[in-house]
C-alpha cells in the first residue's frame, strides 16, 4: 500500500496536491500494519510492499528531472537523499534483492544537499533554458551533462592566496606567430604571410593580436584582435583559452583564423617552464614572397635624380642637453678704462651652435642684456660681407634645358655643388683652453671651462692639460675704514655705532656669553679677590676692600669691608660697570683697552680710576675656577709655572737641592710653606708673582686629614632620612642579608653603596660615603648591621643635641678674610724631581 503524506501530516492516495509543497513516501508493509506507518528511507521494508508499489516507481524516477520536480521528503520531516541508480527489485523473507522484474530508485544514505538549480528563465520576455551549466539536485551533474572544473590543473589551496591581478600584475607573455592568407585576386601574389604578435595577459587570461605596422604595405595593421577572453572553436566554444594552450612550434585558432607561434621571449620561456609545460623547439618564421620581391626591386634601383640627405637627427638624439662651457674674456679696445670683460660661451653639442652672455659685475655701469650672441652657428672668418639671399643653401641644382624647351627649365640636384658658397664654422674640435676665437670681428680669449667640458675632451681627444688662464685681475684693496675720534659723549661702543651706519643702533651685547657665564645655581662665576690700597697714609694703608668681578659681562664693582671704629664708612666704593686701564688716550679713534678676567690674580696691581689696589687673597671659588680653567689663566696653570721655574733655576739644580735639604734638617720631606715660600721668591728673584707661588703649593702641598664626629654626622643623616619620611629599614635590612652569603656581618664598601642607591636613600652622596667609612674595619669592610642601626631613627634615635647653625655663605657678603688653607705643609722632593729629574 502506497501513501502519499504532505507536510502537514495528511495521507491520500494519487499524487500528491499542491505541487510546490514538500511531500514524502511511505510505504505500509504487513509488519508496520501492527506498530504504524514506516518510512521507506529509513528502514529496510518488506519485498512484497515493493512490488505492490513497483507501478508508482517509473513515473517517480521521470518526474525527478521533470521542469516541476519535487524534494520527497519522508513522513519524520527528514530530507530523503535522492535517488542515484535505478535497480529491479524483487520480494523475498521481507529484505530489499536484486531482481530484474521491476526497476526501484536506490538513493545514497547520509546525504543532506537537496537544493535545485534554477534552470528556467526569461530573456528578452521570453521563456527558455537559462541554466544549461548549472548542475541538478544536490549540486549533482544531470545526465549527460559536462560540468566545468572548478580548478584547471592545480587543486584547491596551492600557490599564493592574493588575486590573480595582483599576482600577475603587469605580466604578459609574448609569442612570436604568423598567419598565411589567401590572396585570390592579385596575379603578384597568391598568398601573403603577415607576421604578428600575441599577447596572453596572466591577470585575466586575455589575449591581444597586433601586427607590426611596415611601411607602403598597403593592408591596415596594428591591432588586429583586440584585447579580450577569446573562446575555443567549436566544439568547445564554451571555453576560453588558458596558459596551456599555448606552446612553440603549435597552432591556435582565434575566430577561424589559424596562428602559427614560432617563438616567444625569454620571459615567457621561463614562465612556461615554471608552469611545468614542456617547450618545443622554435620553428623557422617564413618571409612574405612579394615583400622580398619587392625589396630586391627596389635594392636594385638607382635614381634618376641624385638625392642629398642630410640627417641630424643621429646627433640632436645622442646630445640633446649637452652643453660645453667655456668661461672668456674679451679685452674691449674700446672701451673707456680698457678693462677685460668676463663672457660665458655655451656650444650645443645638439646642433653645433653657440651662444654667449656677459657676466656683468655690481655697480659696473653697463646695462645688463640677456645675451652677448645669440644662439647660432659661429663662422670662423666673419664678417666677410653680405651675401645676396639664397646664396648660401644647403644644395645647389642645375639648369638641364637652360629655358631653351618652351621656355622653361629642367632642374637636377648638383652632387659636386658647383658655385656653392662654403663656410666653416667653429666645432668642438676648434674649442681649447688657451685659444683666441673670432666672435664676428672680436678676439675672445677662451681661458677655462667646467668640468663637464674636461670629461668631454678627455674622453673624445684625449687632451689632459686643462691649465686654466688666469684672467680675473686682483680686486682692489678695500679702503681701510676710518672712524672718528671719540667725542666724550655716551660710551664708546654706542658712539662708534652712529659711525657703522646711517641709522644708528644700540651696541650688540654678547648675549652667548652671557648665558654662559651667567649665575647658575651654586656658580656664580663671580671671581672675588681681597686688595689693599697702595698708599703711604696711615688712613688708608689699613682699608680692605672687595674686587668682584663679573665673568658674564667682564665688569667690576668694588665693595669696601666695614671696620669697627676705623672712621670711614663700608660699603660701595664702585659701581658695577666696565672699568678702563690707565694710560689711555681719552679722545682717539681705536677703541679701549678693559681690565680682563687675567689681569686680575693674587699679587697683582691695579688702578680704578686713579685708586691703586693691590689684591693680597682670592677666595676658594675664584681659585678653583682659575685652577679648572688653566688654559685662560696662565698663573692658575701648573705646567706652565714649572716650564717657567725650570728655565730659571735649572742652571742651580745642584744648590737649589741642597737649600732645601738645609731647610729641611730632620728629613721629612716636607717644609711649611712659609719657608717654602720665601725659597720661591729668592730663586726667581721676585719674579713670580704671589698667586703662581700659592698654585706651586696647592699641587704640592699635603692636606690635613680633619677627624669627623660621628654622632654629628648619624644626627645630620637621621635628620634627612627623617625629612624624607624614609621608614624602609626592613627591608633594606633583608637586603644586606641576602648578599651577605657567608654571614659574617661585612659587606664591601662598593655593594653597601650600591644597595643605598638601589634604595634611592636620601643622602648626598658625600654625607653617604662619609657614614659608610666610618663604619669600615681594618679590612675596609663595612659592619652593614651597625650602620643600619646607626642610620634607623625610629629605633634608635640620637638624643637631640644643641648645634651652632652657622649661617649660609653668601658670596656677595663675602668679608674678605684669608681662606684656610686645606696645607700647611709641602712635598719639596716632588717638585724637585719634576723641576730636575730624579737623583742618582
């Protein structure tokens, strides 16, 4: 019993209604009458129902590749595979045999595509088969039908993921071919071989003809296929050419016109190659027998008439843009001061021509034109007269009849050009440094080029002597600039800035060395000296005063120091300001001489003004920084001072020696430096001056060891550590621990500072490193655990002690009392080794 159910579950018999609805099978067998209906999809049914049902089958298996087909689906709502193959079938003990009585669609199990293609359309309002390459059911092939492989040769996956146009961009294969066409209506020729090229684009597979054009063939030429897909011939002109169809030495058919390819270029073998395609070997291109008879005629004609053919394109191609340079002067007779004018002469390699502009100097007189010549051909014997129009031609011709024939002339081209006017021009050849050429009447002496010329010469005539001649005469001395005296009026730079122009401006300061040497937090770069009047009053024989001077701007102030009781007033004794030296001239032209930063030292002496100041001390800046910048200061300069002693005293090496030993009678080696002093002054007999001496004794000099308290030092370090609100004594603890990997309490005096600064401790680092020593044994190892200790304020915290607050130095406050000296003694074997040498 057979049944048809739609999908809405309702049964009937017949076919089934609404031919768009999806409908099943099912079958009922004796065995599914006791449990229900049984799809016959899903299970194996009984023969005997199959047979019952062997009618319904053939129609079934018609209607599947019917315009209206439909998807049977089976009774569950499962999509039933369709059917593959058609068997005969026959009933036995109830299982699905191999019979030849009947024929029964057998489908695939598993199978889930069951789309249809659409295959029927409208074009042009009319109804007909749109689909004919679209495939059935299921994406399966209908019977008898060719599908088109999705991938040529190569499967899926292989070679690079980007587009083809992107892949093959710009990429063309050429293939050399030819194509034999029948000529049926000409005697001269019965067929013509045109040669052409093919060009198969790998972007999109197109393909492009063109035959090179020959000139007087008569036939159009160029393009002869434009550029598309081209199709196979029939049969297969539902395909389209590819790369393998191509191949030397075979043919290709486009649109019934038969190709010959004979050869390709390099590219394409190798491409081919690549591609796995087996090269045949190149065939021999035929030549067009009536173009080869044609070119035998014409190579063996002679004309009638002599032709002179006169070609430069050769040369305009080969130089174009090449120019020679050659720079000229011309000794102008008469002109007015005789003076040699300088002239550029430019030669066009293109054409031979010349051209030539002045280089006109500033405030010369003459007026400025664009060019001296104009561009032409430059003869070398001008001027030699006029000549009538048309006499200098290029060819000449002949009069054959002379008007004797109706009045009227003949005319052939003269090959021996007879009566021809000829002129020589100027060439390269005639162009060299040195020479004297005629530039219509003026001798131009050429007497340099550049070096473009030299590499042209060099290179074509071999010529390597390129020695320019000089021309340019020595321009004339500028006039020493004058400037007036000096008026008494402002300064002197502000006057002398009304003589540099007619607007005056204000004198220019020297602003990057006022960035310089300006204040910068503890530099001051001020240079501080203590001086004393020169005089013989009692009054002022005692006043102190302060030189300062100011390295940004070069200027001076003094200051008077305050004396209890003395009777004069302290205080300003000198405005800031830049300070003269004596013995000027005060009205003259030359501008004034400043005190320097140099001619201030130690023992020197100076006048202000008409004040005579003697300077008897400096502070500990002013002789550092004249001891780091020795290359400015001479009497700050060690080796110099030496070199200076040694020229005086080396002629009394041996007494200079024993005059030292004798002041030293206990063999110390050291003296102090008064008597070292007082030795200085009588060897170079007042030659040095006081600060040279101090210099010698400060490099020599052996400086006191001070004995630092520690408990004020552990007071000023909690005091920052606890200004800082540093409280990590745990774990900087931990950390000496760790790296003490022997555990016997001492760490080097390197790693313990190197864990402070890891810590970022809020020490400087003098103060650190002077904790640190303090803690060292006689191994110079550092007891960390007592140092830590020392440095934990919130464990151990030092009692509060009265301390004297000295108040902040200000430099300008300076009183002027002698530093202390960081010496008091001096090595003298030192200095005599390095003055003499070593002692045997």
């Amino acid at each position: 019993m057979v049944s048809w159910r739609g999908a809405g579950g309702k049964e009937g018999f017949g076919k089934p209604s609404g031919g768009r609805e999806n409908c099943g099978i099912s079958l009922i067998t004796p065995q599914c009458l006791e449990g229900g209906p049984v799809s016959c999809w899903g299970q194996v049914v009984a023969a005997r129902a199959l047979v019952a049902a062997a009618w319904l089958l053939p129609t079934l298996v018609q209607a599947r590749y019917h315009k209206h087909r439909y998807p049977f689906k089976p009774t569950n709502g499962k999509a039933s595979p369709q059917a593959e193959h058609v068997f005969p079938l026959a009933a036995e003990d109830n299982e699905l045999v191999l019979a030849s009585s009947a024929f029964v669609s057998v489908s695939k199990l598993g199978k889930e595509k069951f789309h249809k293609s659409q295959h029927w359309g409208f074009c042009n309002n009319v109804a007909m088969l749109v689909g004919e390459d679209k495939p059935g059911i299921g994406g399966e092939p209908l019977p008898g039908q060719k599908l088109k492989p999705k991938y040529s040769v190569f499967p899926a996956g292989m070679g690079s993921d980007a587009p083809a146009w992107v892949a093959f961009d710009k990429q063309v294969l050429s293939f050399d071919a030819y194509v034999e066409e029948e000529v049926p209506d000409k005697n001269q020729e019965l067929y013509r071989i045109r040669h052409c090229k093919i060009y198969f684009y790998l972007e999109d597979d197109t393909i492009q003809v063109i035959e090179p054009r020959v000139k007087n063939s008569g036939i159009v030429q160029g393009t002869i296929v434009r550029r598309h897909r081209i199709p196979l011939p029939p049969p297969n002109e539902d395909e389209y050419y590819t790369i393998h169809h191509f191949n030397i030495n075979t043919e290709v058919i486009f649109y019934a016109q038969r190709y010959k390819i004979t050869d390709c270029d390099q590219f394409t073998k190798n491409f081919l190659r690549k591609m796995g395609v087996r090269l045949n070997p190149p065939a021999s291109r035929p030549d067009d027998p009536y173009t080869k008879e044609r070119q035998k005629i014409l190579d063996s004609m002679n004309p009638l008439r002599p032709y002179e053919r006169i070609d430069t394109l050769k040369q305009f191609l080969e130089h174009d843009g090449h120019v020679l340079r050659f720079f000229c002067v011309w000794d102008d007779p008469e002109s007015m001061f005789h003076d040699p004018r300088e002239l550029v002469l430019h030669y066009y390699l293109s054409d031979d021509t010349i051209d030539m502009k002045e280089i006109t100097p500033v405030n010369s007189g003459r007026d400025a034109v664009p060019l001296f010549l104009r561009r032409d051909k430059l003869p070398k014997y001008a001027p030699t007269g006029l000549y009538q129009p048309g006499t200098i031609t290029a060819r000449t011709v002949l009069n054959v009849f002379g008007n004797l024939v109706g009045n009227r002339g003949h005319y052939i081209l003269d090959n021996r050009k007879t009566g021809a006017v000829h002129q020589e021009f100027y060439r390269d050849s005639d162009l060299k440094i040195g020479e004297v050429i005629n530039v219509w009447g003026r001798k131009i002496l050429l007497c340099d080029c550049d070096e473009f010329t030299k590499d042209y010469y060099r290179t074509k005539y071999g010529i390597e002597d390129f020695t320019p001649v000089p021309y340019k005469t020595l321009p004339p001395p500028k006039p020493e600039k004058t400037f007036p005296p000096y008026t008494g009026f402002g300064s002197e730079e502000d006057s002398l800035c009304s003589c540099m122009g007619l607007l005056p401006k204000p004198p220019q300061k020297d602003f990057k060395k006022f960035l310089e040497k300006d204040r910068s937090g503890l530099e001051s770069n001020i240079l501080r000296f203590l001086a004393k009047f020169v005089t013989d009053s009692p009054v002022d024989k005692d006043r102190k005063f302060i030189i300062c001077y100011f390295l940004s701007d070069d200027t001076i102030s003094v200051y008077e120091y305050t004396q209890r009781n003395s009777g004069i007033l302290g205080g300003k004794f000198l405005e800031r300001g830049r300070i003269k030296k004596p013995g000027q001239e005060l009205f003259k032209s030359e501008p004034s001489e400043y005190f320097k930063a140099q001619d201030l030292f130690v023992g020197a002496r100076v006048c202000f003004h008409g004040h005579n100041f003697h300077l008897v001390d400096a502070d500990e800046y002013t002789i550092n920084y004249m001891e780091k910048h020795a290359n400015e200061f001479s009497v700050a300069d060690t080796g110099f001072i030496l070199k200076k002693l040694k020229d005086i005293a080396e002629p009394r090496s041996r007494e200079i020696r024993q005059v030292f030993a004798a002041t030293d009678p206990e063999h110390t080696k050291v003296i102090a430096y008064e008597p070292f002093r007082n030795l200085i002054v009588s060897i170079t007999d007042g030659a040095f001056s006081e600060h040279e001496i101090m210099t010698i004794g400060r490099y020599y000099g052996v400086k006191e060891e001070y004995e630092t308290d520690l408990h004020l030092l552990l007071a000023v370090a909690q005091e920052q550590l606890k200004k800082n609100s540093f409280e990590n004594f745990g774990q900087l603890s931990a950390v000496f621990v760790y790296n003490d990997r022997e555990k016997c309490g001492v760490l080097p005096y390197q790693i313990c500072r190197t864990i402070c600064k890891s810590f970022k401790l809020p020490l400087a680092d003098d103060l650190l490193e002077a904790v640190l020593t303090m803690f060292e044994d006689d191994n110079k190892q550092v007891e960390y655990k007592k140092f830590l200790d020392g440095l934990n304020w919130r464990e151990n915290q030092i009692p509060a002690f009265q301390t004297i607050r000295l108040p902040l130095k200000n430099e300008d406050d300076w009183n002027g009392q002698p530093p202390s000296l960081p010496f008091k003694k001096i090595k003298y074997l030192p200095l005599l080794d390095d003055l003499f040498g070593k002692e045997e």
